[in-house]
C-alpha cells in the first residue's frame, strides 16, 4: 500500500472500535502517524496497528470536556510534533424515544458528545493546522445528519449540527489551507448499529433491506473516504458532506 501519508499525523476520535478503527488503521496503513482518542480504553487497533509497524498512540478522551480535548491535542503535538489529520468520529446514538419523551439528560448527553464535541475537537485542531498551512478534516456525521429519524431526535439534531458546523469550518478556513468535509455512513455493521439491533438477525435482515444496495456496510468502506478527503486528490474538495449509505438518501 502506498505511504501517501509518510511523516503525516493524524489524530482519530472514537478509534477504539468501529468505523474509528479502520480510520486509524487506514491512516497508519499509509503511514500516518496516529492518535487514538476515546473514551473506552481499548488496545485492539493500538495493537494492529503496532503489528503491522505502524506507529500510533492511545489517550483516553471524552470529547465532551474542553480540558480533555485540549490535552488530546496536546499530547498529540508533543509526541509527533504535527498536526495533518483529523477524523471527528466519536459519537453516541443516544436513548430512543420520541421527542416529548426524550429526557434533558439523554438530549444534552448526546448533544454534547456529538456536537459539542466536535467543535472542541476543531477548536483545538485548527490552530496547529495554521501553523503550517495546510491540514484536512473530517467529521463522522450520519445520514440522520440528512434527513429525520422518529425516535432519536437529540441524534437526528446533532447530527444535523455537525454538518452545519462542518460548512462553517470549511468556509473560514478554504483560503487558509484547511480543508473540512463531512461523512454520512448510512447502516454500517458497528457495535453501534449492533446496540440498535441487539444483534437479532431478524431486525439486522430489517436494516439490510432498507439499503438499496441490499446489504449493511462494512467500516472499511467509510474509512477509505475519510482517507481520500484528507489525501491531495481531493485537494478542491472542502464543505462537502459525502454520503456512504448504500443509496439511501437517494430514495
């Protein structure tokens, strides 16, 4: 695999499982330097990664907090001395349950993860990405960043948040180097969609067949986009929100 991203460094929030980790095992597969950051203290992908040669370290995070964050990017700094790449990912679905239902706690939780934790992720990303003129950034959001989803509004909310943001980062940034995009993986096989379903293959075959194509996607396949919107061949590509859903939205 080409080292497209030799010397490079790149930071990935929620890397401890999911799409998070075939992100950072995509990076470090191209020679990507890498951050892991979540919350879950999980060693599996630091492990890969260092399996195959890659280099890559793990800080526990919760995007939620300022502090945390600011110390993530920190450290990221002071063990790689860089910042190329960054991959937004960390996110939490929340409780179902309508709108009027929905708790204070459950809304602002999942509005703090999701939204909030983002904008710190940038707040402290873009500074560094300044210093040298050039950076790219992505951020996971979710076909329910697109259209409505009945039972998860404080999800459906951030997730539109995020791509709100992500438009307004890009704007700001596209004269100074900074690219910013977003994805929207439609039903992907994760431990979060595994929640959804509970793993029953009755409601898992219900989710395929809400797919187009017919099937759930696999991780891999939404962290080969993350890696072509940070690569230079998608160097006029900023404030874009790529769907990877399997032709959902276009129904």
């Amino acid at each position: 695999m080409d080292k497209i991203f030799q010397d490079k460094v790149a930071i990935v929030t929620g890397g401890s499982f999911g799409i998070g980790r075939a992100a950072a095992i995509a990076f470090a597969k191209r020679g990507a330097k890498v951050m892991i950051a979540d919350w879950v203290e999980d060693n599996e992908t630091l492990n890969i990664i260092k399996g195959f040669g890659g280099e890559a370290i793990f800080f526990k995070c919760d995007v939620s907090d300022d502090i945390n964050v600011r110390m993530m990017v920190d450290e990221t700094i002071k063990s790689f001395g860089r910042l190329d790449f960054a991959f937004n990912n960390a996110g939490v679905e929340g409780i179902s349950a309508p709108t009027q239902d929905c708790t204070l706690e459950n809304w602002e939780q999942t509005i703090n993860v999701n939204l909030r934790g983002v904008w710190l992720c940038m707040r402290y990303q873009i500074p560094h990405m300044l210093k040298q003129n050039k950076g790219a950034i992505v951020n996971n959001a979710s076909i329910a960043g697109l259209v409505g989803f009945p039972g998860i509004p404080a999800y459906v909310a951030s997730k539109h948040g995020v791509l709100g943001l992500t438009k307004n980062a890009a704007l700001e940034n596209a004269k100074l180097g900074i690219r910013v995009n977003a994805v929207c993986p439609g039903v992907i096989k994760t431990p979060m969609v595994d929640r959804f379903t509970g793993k029953n293959k009755e409601v898992e075959k219900q989710f395929e067949s809400m797919e187009p194509i017919g099937r759930m996607g696999q991780p891999e396949e939404v962290a080969e986009v993350v890696i072509w919107l940070c690569s230079d061949s998608a160097s006029f590509v900023t404030g874009n929100t790529m769907a990877v859903d399997g032709g959902w939205t276009a129904q």
